[in-house]
C-alpha cells in the first residue's frame, strides 16, 4: 500500500490515550502517543500505537516497560486515511542503539 512508511528514528516520550471517538468500533481502547525524533522525516512528531494493529504482540509490553530507551528504531507505520498526519505503528525493527 502507498500509504506504508518505513522511519528511522527514537522514542523520547509515551502518553498513554483512549480512543474518544463514540463511532469508532475501538471507542475506549486505550493506546500509546510516542513522541519521536526521526532522521528521515521531520515532519512527523508523534506515532500512534493501537494493540489491535500491531503485528509482534511484544512491542507493546516493551512499551508499557520503557525498554525503547536508548534504542534507535526502523518504524513500520501507516497513515490512517482521513486522518492528517496520524500514523499508526504496525511494527518496528531494533537498530543499534542511540547514544
């Protein structure tokens, strides 16, 4: 799909979210607002992280852990159609880690 990124960048912040939307089907479902710093993208400040998409189930148990510390990340995200500039994690791959 065109609307697949891949960014390259760190976590520097999380803000755990509800879904408020009262049509949506995941109205209530809570989700991650992680801050970013990217390398290849200046514009995008923030990626969303909703459990029901994500394809490794662990990413968001070392979310909850704070285990992206440190780390430099390939993000997999898509943007939500509709949605501005709201991306949402569908994965993401561990590159060496930031210092």
């Amino acid at each position: 799909m065109s609307n697949h990124k891949e960014l390259i960048g760190i976590i520097t912040d999380k803000k755990l979210d509800k879904v408020k939307n009262k049509k949506s089907e995941y109205h209530g479902n809570q989700y991650w607002r992680l801050s970013v710093e990217l390398e290849n993208e200046e514009e995008i400040k923030e990626i969303l992280v909703f459990k029901e998409w994500l394809e490794q189930e662990t990413i968001w148990q070392e979310i909850e852990q704070k285990n992206y510390l440190d780390k430099r990340y390939l993000f997999k995200v898509q943007r939500k159609p509709g949605a501005g500039q709201f991306f949402r994690l569908l994965e993401w791959e561990k590159l060496e880690d930031y210092a």
